[in-house]
C-alpha cells in the first residue's frame, strides 16, 4: 500500500474527543502525521506480521493504521473510555481487527515486537512521557515514538534510553495539525512541530 492511499484511508476516522482532558494532554495525530510515521515504521520491517502495541490509543488512528499494513495482531490501550468508543467506531468502520482496552498503561502485560506510540508531552504533567517510554521498553523490543521536537526533549531522550542499554535513532519529523479542544486555545488550528524516533531495547 502507497502512502497516500493509507493517509486517505485514516482521513475517514473521527480522531477528537468529544470530552477532552487536558491532563491526558489528548492531541491526536493529523493523518497525514501518522501516516508519515506508520510509513516509515513498515518500511523499516517493523509491522507487517508484527505483535504491536499502541499505548495512549486514543481514537486509534495509529492502532488501526497499523492493522491496515499487515499486523499480525494490534492491542490499543487508553485511559479515557469515550476515545475508546471512539477507536471501536473506527475499527468496524475500516473493517479491521484491534484489540481495544480501556485503562492504564500499567495493566498491560505480556511482551510485543513493537510499540508504536503519541504519548503525552508531559506539559501539563511532568514525568508522563518519561512513563510510557519505560513501559514500552519493558514490554517491546522496538519502539516509536513522538516528541515535541526541541533540542532539550532530544538530550533527553537520548540520556534516558542510553541509561537503559537501547539505540535511539531520529528518524524524521513531522508538523502535527492539532484542532481547537481547550477553552484556552484562541485558534481553529495549531501546528506543533515534532520528531518521530525508533528506539531499539538493548536485549532486542
């Protein structure tokens, strides 16, 4: 599949929630960001045939892109019950199999080949990025993953992952499209400019 069939195809998905809640920082992937990333993510062998995990699924665009390419089997995880809804609309809307679960990363269990992730930035909570990154290193042995793009969040992770053994490689960026969700924001639209990393856990 070329990717621009696969961006139309995750353009047809509802991604925002009816109920935002910005301590969940909830900011979905525009399709053409998140096909940009599940792009690059099957071309580097990490999908097709693949165990993958979305943590913080959201409406699932990334949980159901992933199924579209070829995964062997997809588990979508999110805290929040009305993106779930959402995700389930969407997965029998595109007639495509995942494994939707509402709660915490914390109960997911088990191990999978790869993590495919938006986490939260930790703006509004400190330390929530840094959360999902540790999950996802203890349960896959590849992980992408988004970051606001800035020359302290890169230091960073590339500290943190180094500390725990892994590779981190910078494999593109993308401009992320982010509606008007929050009583704060003045504007239709916002973009945010961000990098998208495949990290490799150090026993992977």
């Amino acid at each position: 599949m070329r990717k621009r069939r696969l961006e139309i195809l995750l353009s047809s998905l509802k991604t925002n929630p009816p109920n935002p809640k910005l301590k969940f920082e909830e900011y979905s992937l525009d399709p053409k960001s998140a096909s940009t990333i599940l792009y690059t993510a099957l071309c580097q062998g990490d999908v097709q045939g693949k165990k993958v995990v979305d943590l913080g699924s959201g409406a699932g665009i990334l949980s159901i892109g992933v199924a579209i390419l070829g995964a062997r089997s997809v588990v979508g995880i999110d805290i929040d019950k009305d993106l779930i809804r959402i995700a389930m609309d969407n997965m029998n809307n595109s007639n495509t199999r995942v494994e939707f679960i509402i709660g915490s990363i914390d109960c997911v269990r088990g191990l999978f080949e790869t993590t495919i992730m938006n986490p939260p930035f930790g703006s509004w909570r400190r330390g929530l990025d840094v959360k999902f990154l540790n999950k996802a290193l203890t349960i896959s042995r590849v992980i992408y993953s988004v970051h606001k793009a800035s020359d302290k969040s890169d230091m960073f992770l590339r500290k943190m992952v180094a500390a725990n053994g892994g590779q981190i490689r910078k494999l593109g960026n993308v401009e992320i499209t982010i509606p008007r969700l929050f009583h704060f924001h003045r504007k239709a639209k916002y973009k945010v400019n961000a990098n998208f990393y495949r990290i490799v856990r150090k026993d992977g």
